[in-house]
C-alpha cells in the first residue's frame, strides 16, 4: 500500500473488486442456514468497527479535523449501499437490483462532469458504458423485466451511495492534511455499525446460527469461519484496498474497475456454490473487462517542461 504510480493503484483496485466479490459466496451460506439478510449485514460492518477499533483510536484527531467525512462515508458509503441495496432487493429481482447498484460509477461521472465540473476522459465514459452493459449480461436482466418503481428508486438510491463511496474516498488528497484512509474507513465503519444497529435490530438475531455449520456448495464449513472471511477480507481488506486505489487512481477510473466485483462474485458463485453461467454471462463479464481496461487505457501527457512532483501527480491519475 506504499506503493506509487498507476499501475500500483490499478493492482489495488483489482484487489478491492475481487475482495468484494468474494462476500456473496461466503454470506449466502449463511444467510441460507438461517440468518436475515440485514443480520448478515449488521455483522459485517460490527465486524470490520471491531477489528479497526484500535486503528479509530490511533486516529482519534480525525474526529475534531474531518468530522463530516467520517459521518458521510459511515452514514453513505457503508450503511447507506448497504441498506438501500437491500430494500430494493426486497421489491424486485436480485440481477435487476445489482445492475441497479453497479449504475453507480455512471452516476460518478456525470457527478465529477456536471457538479464538481471537472473533465472526464472519453476513455472512461466508454469504459462505463461497456461496463454497464456487460453487468446487464452477467445478471441476465432481461430474465427479471417486471419491475416495481419503490424498487427501481431504491435501487437507483443504492447506486447513488456507490458514487459518493469513490467521492469520499478521494476527499483530502490535496495538500498536507489529507486523512489517512484507514481512519476514515475505520469510523466510517464505527458509523455504519451506529445506523445497521437500528436498521437491522441485531438483538433479533438467531445467535445459533454462528455456531453450527454452513453449506458451501458440498462442502459444510464452519459459520464462524466464513463469517470471519466476509469480515476480514470481504470488508476490511476489501475497503482499505479500495479507498486507497482511489487515491492513487482517479475516482472515474477506479469505479469503472468496481464493476469487476460483480463478475467476480458471479465466477465465485459458479465455482464454489454450483451456479452455473450461461453464455450470455461469460459473455457478459468479458465485456466488464474490457470496459475496465478501456477506462484506464488513457494516460494523462505531461507537459515537457513541468515540476517533477507536478508530473508524478499527473502520472498517478492523482487529482
């Protein structure tokens, strides 16, 4: 994570999308034998608030220096996809909700372009564009084309989170006093765990659960263990990873890679639980990649005769 350049914060982000993808294969099972859907959630973000506890401590000065960002990401990045996800999960099919979610790194662009009126790069627009596409592909959403308007909305809402998620994470990159990410992750986490608690009424838990075993695809494993992969790396590996691609990428950019998360989880689930992928999915997910590979395709040229700090900034895709 010291790493430097482009390429570095383009290897995270890949990472990122791949921890991510990985919490639907090891949360099904679970939810499958008998936990609620917004339980599963409450245990992830109480999970990760717990692990990075001691980090909030060590950045306890974020608290009186970035206050807002803390809540916002707690209040939007975490509890908020999270929730609103969900909700719509509840009104319409699962692969409409996920396109619906993943319209987020569009949602970005036209974000950075029209509100914060920055320039966005063609290579990244088209990167989106084929990206969304391929995710309409890989969650078949012709298969679920009845939709409810409240679900479409949430799911819209969910996606709308998802773009502040890149936004926050690149808030403070400019000058000496940018937050360290793993504090802001770390509150943020403290936050959501605040507002999943209310939400999620974990005291309405069938604890039980955790005790037994779980179905992975043939193969019973123990809850606990893949509760502690959905926590450990499906939440706090997969946003510290993420939070700190944005920086060393762009948040244009480094959305359009987050899409790969949902490929990931598709190919995971086809391996590991049984479910297999039609053509239109595998066709689907190459064309993810290639929307991927196209938006990081475009490299700033710095002028010839620029500052060298000036230069590595622009040829990190630092904004």
């Amino acid at each position: 994570m010291q790493a430097s350049g482009r390429n570095a914060g383009l290897g995270l982000a890949l990472v990122s999308a791949c921890a991510f993808g990985g919490s639907g294969v090891a949360a099904k099972p679970l939810i499958e034998a008998g936990l609620d859907p917004l339980h599963m959630v409450w245990l992830r973000v109480a999970g990760a608030a717990l692990v990075l506890s001691p980090l909030a401590w060590r950045h306890r000065d974020l608290v009186r220096r970035k206050p807002a960002l803390l809540a916002g990401f707690g209040l939007v990045a975490v509890a908020g996809v999270q929730a609103f996800y969900f909700a719509s999960l509840s009104r319409i099919p699962v692969g409409v909700a996920l396109l619906l979610e993943y319209l987020g790194p569009a949602l970005l662009l036209g974000w950075i372009r029209f509100v914060q009126r920055k320039p966005v790069t063609r290579a990244a627009a088209a990167g989106a564009a084929v990206a969304v596409v391929g995710l309409a592909c890989v969650v078949e959403v012709w298969s679920g084309l009845s939709l409810d308007p409240l679900g479409v909305l949430l799911g819209i809402a969910a996606a709308c989170c998802q773009a502040f998620y890149f936004v926050l994470a690149d808030q403070g990159t400019d000058g000496d006093e940018a937050p360290d990410p793993i504090g802001v992750i770390a509150y943020g986490m403290i936050v959501g765990t605040l507002v999943m608690t209310v939400i999620a009424r974990p005291w309405e838990m069938d604890w039980q659960v955790l005790g037994g075993q779980a179905a992975l695809g043939d193969t019973a494993v123990p809850a606990v263990a893949l509760l502690a992969w959905v926590v450990l790396v499906a939440t706090v590996f997969a946003y510290l990873t993420g939070v700190v691609s944005v920086r060393k990428l762009s948040p244009q950019v480094a959305g359009v890679v987050a899409c790969l998360e949902a490929v990931v989880a598709t190919v995971l689930a086809w391996v590991l639980l049984g479910e297999h992928l039609a053509a239109w999915q595998i066709a689907g997910g190459a064309l993810v990649l290639s929307g991927a590979f196209i938006a990081q395709s475009l490299r700033p040229t710095p002028p010839a005769a620029a500052d060298p700090a000036v230069l590595d900034r622009e040829t990190t895709g630092a904004r």
